[in-house]
C-alpha cells in the first residue's frame, strides 16, 4: 500500500516539475484548445477534427487515469444526474490573494495546476460534439481540482448520451416547458430554507463553497473520490438521492427489506411501475403486524432500532409523534421513511427524465399503476410522499412541497386518491408562484394527453372549469401578484364575453395555453366566472375569512351587505345550476377550498376585491338581457363533460372540508390502505379479537381517523333552525350543502300542521276507543 502511495506521490512531482519547465509554452496551447485547433512543430494549424493529434502532456488526466490504475479498492463512480455547480466567484478572489503573497515557485506550480485543468476540460470538450459539451468548472485550490474534474466528466459524458434524445437533463426537448417537470435542486431542503430566509439559493453558498443539502463541518463537499474505508460501498447511492438529501454524519446505508418496486409497459410501451412484497418484507411485516398487537409504544420503538428503515413501522410511529404534538420527532421519522422509499426506487424510476413513448411522451418516467386493492403496498409507499408534502408545507417550505406535489401528480394522474390537486394551488401561492395555477390549469390535459375517450369539447382541457379551487386560486394569483390594489373601475370594462367560459362556445383555447395569471380587467373576469360556476364556494370562504355577512367591507364600491349578495342570482339560485354528474363533488371541493385558502382571502383589501366583483355580478343578473345569457352559459357548463372525470368519480367522493387545513387528516383511502396492511381480519379465536384488529385501542396503532358521522344539517337552513338541530346529539352541519335539503320555517309549518293533524286524529280514535269501551262496560253492568 505505501508503495503505491509513493509511486503516485512521485509520478504527481514529475508532472508538476514538466509542468513548471513548459510553462512559457502553456498560454498558447490553452489558446489553441480553446479554439479546437493546435499547432505542430513545424508551425502548420492542426484542427480537433483531423484525424493526426499531438501527444497528449502529462497533464491533470493522466494523473487521475495513473491513479485509477494504481488504486487498490474501487472508487464509487460520480453522480451522472445532477451536473455539477460553477465554483463561486469569492473563492477565485481568496485563492488570487493567498497567490500573491505566496513565493514564487508556490505560485507558479499554482498556476500550472489551473492550466492543466483547463486543457484537460477543452480536451475532453473536444472528444464530443463541441454543442453538447459540458465543461468542468473552474474550480480553484489543490483539494477540490480533481473532485471538480470527475464531476464535469461525469456530466459531460450523461449528455452525450443522451445525444438523440434531446435534452441533458429531461431527454426529450420541450420535456422543461411542462408543468409537470421537476427540477433536482428544487427538491433541496436547505436550498428552500435559504430562500425563504433571504440567502442565495444555489446549491454551494457563499459562506460555505460546496456545502451539499445542509452538511455543515470540516467536509462541507460530497467529494467524488472519497477515502478509502469499511464504509465506502454502503453509502455510494448517496449521490443519487434527490428527496432527502443526508449530512456527512448520517451514513445510512440501503435498505433491503422494504417493498419492491418492480417496472412493466403499458399498451403503448411506456413505462409503469408497481409494488411488491419480496420475502424479507412480508418477514418484517409480520413482526410489525405483532408488535401493534401490542399497543405498546416502546415495542415499536424497539423494533425499530432493529429495523430502522422499516417503511410501515416508521409511518406509524410518526403518527403517534403527531397526536402527541412531538412534530419534530414525527418529521425525522417520516424523512427517515422518505429514505427508505427513495432508496427503493427502480433503476427506470426517474423524475428528470420523460417517458418518450406515446401521447404522454414529455410525461416524467415516474408514472405508477394505481391499485383498488387496500392491502396492495404501493400505499405506503404514497403515504410516505403525501406526508413528507405535508411536514414540508408546515414548515413553511412551500416551493419543496410543490415540488413533491408534482412528483405525487405525475405518478398518480389522471388517479388522484390522496387529493394532491387541492394542495398544487395552495403551495403555488404561498411559494409565490403566481404564474403556476393558470399553467397548470391551462396546459396540464392537453400536454400529457389526459383527455376523456372521444373529447370533444374544449371543457374537458380546462382544470379551472373542473375544479373550484383552481379558478378562484387563477384570480387570487393574479391579485397576489400584482401586489397593489386594483383599479375598480375597470369593473365596469368587463363584459359578458369576458365572463362566459370561451370553452363552452367552442372556441379555440391555443391562445389561451402556458398563460400567466391574469391582469387587469381580465383578472376581475376570472373571479367573476369562478363565482359564476361555482356560488357554494362563496360562503364557506366567508365562514373562513370571518367577514361579517350583515355589513359591507370598509372602502367596497358597493354598498350592499353580503346577506343581500347571497341573496341574489347567481348566488340564491346555485343549487339550480350545479353539475349533473359532480355537484356532489364541487360542494365538498368548495368546502374544501375554504379551510385550505380561507386565510388567504382574509386581508381587507381582498374581501374588498371579492365584495365588488360578487356586487357587478350581481348587478349584470339584474338585467334581463344579460341574465338569459348567463343563465344560458350556466346551462351550457352543467352538462358538459369536464376533465379527469375518473379522479372527480372516485377519488374526491368521500373528500370532506375537515381533511384539509392546518391539520390535515389521512385521505380515506390511506387510512384503509392502513388498516388492511397493518390489521388484516384474523380469524375468530377468542375475546381478544377486537383489540387484535385496534378496535378500542389507541387511534395511533390503527393509523385512522375517527369515525365519519353523516350529516343532518344543511349549510342553507335558517340559523335560529340549525340551532334547533344542533340540540340533537346526531346531528351534523353539510358543509358542503349539497348533500342535505336545507329546512325552511314553510316546511316547519308543514310538518307542524301534520304534527298537529295526526296528533289531533289519534286523540279522537284513542277518545273512541275509549268511548266504546266504557259503553260496553256499562252495557255488561247494566245487564246483570
């Protein structure tokens, strides 16, 4: 080993001494690779494309090949996913000032090794084709040069083989453009904490150059050629790891006895993956399954020190840390979870890349077969991303969470169980993505081909003709991003055409695609149709703002209260106009929406901007001509088809307003997903059953939520009658005001008078009765 050591000690001296006596001759050739040409010692230009080239000097290349050759251990290769970052400017600075005050042999020998990097870089440059080449950086100090070197090498070589498909990084040209593409560095949770404090969020910061995901220490950099030890090949897959990115302190290693993931084509030969238990899974879900049993938190804990990366066993553990408010402790297990699902991924599994095949070619290659089956395991697997989504959003780390919502999006679509959907508009505004709702909304159908079988109406391409959340989000956006308050006049510059969806008069959307939020009188006729499609959302988003309905917003244009707003078209007659197949749905997605942006909508001069809107609204209504055309508009949307249909059928039937918010629930679907896997039916074997299955046991064990009550109230029922009801014990508000009738005080009249009625004819037939019995009693008596 210390011969080898010293052959590479000695053979670096050599180069570095070659280097210092050749180096009047350096600047020219630097020059000449630069330019892909070279000169020969007779003085005739030689290019980079003839077929006759110099030798190649002893340079940087050659050491790092001689270190290779004499290296006694394997070396992990470098990461070929993520290019490396351009090495920052203070650094330069810093190493130009230590040259000047080092002596002259130091500088020089300084010098000469910045030299050989560069020629190394236009060489390998040169090897490929010059407009696809990716050069290393320049990367300045004796530590970092090869790390830096490797790296680059490593990128340039991932692009040029992705020659014919397009793109470096997504394979596809144009695979960048789409809504769903996601971006490596967007996933870094330090990168997102450093925006949201103000910092540079590039991946090495100033103060620490080559920082990586947060490691803080003497080894900031991921290096590429790490030192030999007992470790090295249990970490390597480090460097692929983009969700969760690990310190220098937390050597992890792989996990190998979670679910599989397996990968299979669809009819088109896309990719799709699926789950399945391997045989030391069902192994350790057994064990788990025997612990819950229990009901003993310090069992599972104890099982996890044995299995730490247990996938089922961390969730459930985090759901414990949850409901004792330990959010700390609950997040570090749902991270570790996020681990072990990201080192489980298949080889295929890729978000950077496009699947290339089909009509959903530009679609990332992470699309999954979603399965009906509560017990099929991919559910941990999209339990673990929904709850790493929602510790991420919690923490105020909105643009990671979107980032993680598009990653649940393009796996799920056009299924969506988890309702990532309803939090895309949400993280959008809290990360100050304005322009991404009217994106996401206009171009998501169209670009990855999730149209309905046999579309034929523009309606079916539009999210905000779908979903409520996404139209009042698109105008809210537009709002927010102008960051002054609107000009109320241009109220008055908004038309009817402006109101009326253009896709239900078949007109041609192109124009209308990768659109950003919009502006002026444009942004007031989008929340116009919103409230126009959608009235139920309308006063649960009051509810939520706390808006007082008996009085007018401070500095409205309108003096109307919001009672006399909700009384009026289109607002009194919503429940006329709903959709014919999802009313259903919209009610609760309406609800739904409320308690997830209500506090959005709660600043003063946002309810001033909704007020004036819902008065011009209301005041158009007013007039007969434009009332039929509004009313025919209205018409026209019911019954047409909408998008994702199939996610509006089965995904968002059971959604409820109370599963989103500040503390959101588990989506039904999840919650069985957990009791089927966690606590499948046993056979009947004694009195015990019941806490075997987690029937009156701690909520944490069974994973679950309380029991779903069903409504008894209706949201549109009188207030001095809703109080009547809730005296009841079963009685429950609909939120959502579509599942319910509403009670007015005539059908308490009705029913009263009926009360009254029967009750009136059974006193008389009991009065009979009566009568005939006491005349025959007397009869008899009267006889003898």
């Amino acid at each position: 080993m210390s011969a080898k050591r010293s052959r590479k000690v000695r053979n670096r001296t050599e180069a570095v001494e070659h280097d210092d006596s050749s180096s009047s001759e350096e600047t020219s050739l630097d020059a000449q690779l630069a330019t892909g040409k070279s000169a020969r010692p007779d003085g005739e230009v030689l290019s980079a494309e003839s077929d006759t080239q110099p030798p190649a000097r002893p340079g940087f290349a050659a050491l790092a090949a001689s270190d290779s050759e004499h290296s006694d251990a394997p070396v992990d290769p470098p990461s070929l996913a993520e290019p490396p970052p351009a090495a920052p400017q203070q650094s330069i600075l810093c190493d130009s000032n230590a040259v000047e005050g080092m002596p002259a042999s130091s500088s020089s020998k300084s010098a000469a090794r910045r030299r050989r990097q560069k020629a190394a870089a236009a060489a390998a440059g040169n090897e490929g084709n010059e407009s696809r080449s990716v050069g290393p950086p320049a990367a300045v100090g004796s530590g970092d040069s090869d790390d830096a070197f490797l790296e680059a090498t490593a990128q340039a070589m991932a692009c040029q083989s992705n020659e014919d498909m397009g793109s470096c990084e997504g394979g596809i040209a144009g695979f960048a453009k789409g809504v769903l593409s996601m971006h490596r560095a967007s996933f870094s949770v330090e990168n997102e904490r450093r925006r949201a404090m103000g910092f540079t969020s590039h991946r090495r910061g100033l103060a620490g150059a080559g920082a990586v995901g947060g490691a803080t220490g003497p080894r900031q950099k991921r290096i590429a050629v790490r030192a030999r030890g007992g470790a090295e090949g249990h970490i390597a897959h480090h460097r692929r790891l983009f969700l969760v990115t690990l310190s220098d302190e937390e050597a992890w290693p792989r996990p190998d006895y979670n679910t599989a993931m397996v990968s299979s084509t669809d009819s088109l030969g896309a990719a799709i993956f699926d789950f399945e238990d391997t045989q030391a899974s069902g192994k350790g879900l057994e064990q788990l399954r025997a612990v819950l049993r229990a009901q003993d938190p310090q069992l599972l804990q104890d099982f996890l020190q044995q299995s730490p990366f247990s996938l089922d066993g961390l969730l459930t553990l985090a759901e414990y840390h949850r409901t004792q408010h330990s959010h700390e402790q609950a997040f570090s297990c749902i991270r570790r979870a996020v681990y072990a699902v990201e080192c489980g991924f298949h080889p295929a599994f890729s978000p950077f890349s496009a699947l290339g095949v089909g009509p959903s070619a530009l679609r990332p290659c992470v699309a999954v077969r979603i399965s009906d089956d509560p017990a099929w395991p991919g559910w941990s697997w999209i339990r673990a991303l929904w709850a790493f989504m929602q510790c991420l959003a919690s923490q105020g780390m909105h643009r990671t969470a979107l980032e993680v919502c598009k990653l649940l999006l393009a796996a799920m679509l056009p299924r969506d169980p988890v309702h990532a959907l309803l939090y895309f508009d949400y993280c959008c505004l809290r990360s100050r993505q304005y322009d991404w709702p009217a994106r996401f909304a206009s171009s998501l159908v169209p670009q990855y081909s999730l149209m309905n079988e046999g579309a034929s109406n523009n309606a079916e391409l539009r999210m905000d003709l779908a979903l409520p959340n996404f139209a009042f989000s698109i105008a809210l956006s537009g709002f927010l991003k102008s960051g002054k308050p609107l000009d109320m006049t241009a109220l008055n510059e908004v038309s009817i055409d402006d109101v009326v969806p253009e896709a239900l008069h078949g007109q041609d959307l192109d124009k209308f695609a990768n659109v950003d939020a919009p502006s002026g009188p444009m942004l007031h006729a989008q929340l116009m149709r919103a409230l126009l499609l959608f009235p139920l959302a309308l006063r649960p988003l009051l509810e939520e703002a706390g808006a007082r309905v008996s009085v007018p917003p401070a500095g409205s244009p309108s003096h109307k209260s919001w009672a006399e707003l909700l009384g009026a078209a289109p607002f009194a007659d919503g429940a006329d106009f709903r959709h014919e197949r999802h009313a259903s749905v919209h009610g609760r997605l309406c609800g739904a929406y409320a308690k997830q942006c209500g506090s959005l909508w709660r600043a003063d001069i946002v309810m001033q901007w909704l007020h004036a809107v819902a008065s011009r609204l209301v005041q158009m209504h007013e007039s007969a001509v434009f009332a039929k055309q509004l009313a025919a508009s209205r018409e026209a949307w019911r019954s047409s088809p909408l998008c994702i249909i199939e996610s509006l059928a089965k995904d968002y039937s059971e959604l409820l307003p109370d599963d989103v918010g500040e503390a959101p629930r588990l989506p039904p679907v999840l919650d069985r997903a957990a009791q089927a896997r966690l606590h499948p039916p046993m056979p009947q074997t004694g009195w015990d059953d019941a806490a075997w299955h987690g029937r009156g046991g701690q909520a944490w064990m069974r994973a679950g939520v309380a029991e779903r009550s069903t409504p008894t109230m209706s949201l549109h029922t009188p207030p001095l009658l809703v109080f009547f009801q809730s005296l009841l014990p079963s009685a429950e508000l609909d939120r959502s005001g579509v599942h319910v009738q509403p009670m007015f005080w005539v059908d308490v009249g009705y029913y009263g008078a009926s009360a009254i009625w029967g009750t009136g004819v059974f006193i008389l037939g009991l009065a009979a009765d009566a009568a005939r019995l006491l005349t025959g009693i007397i009869s008899e008596f009267w006889k003898k």
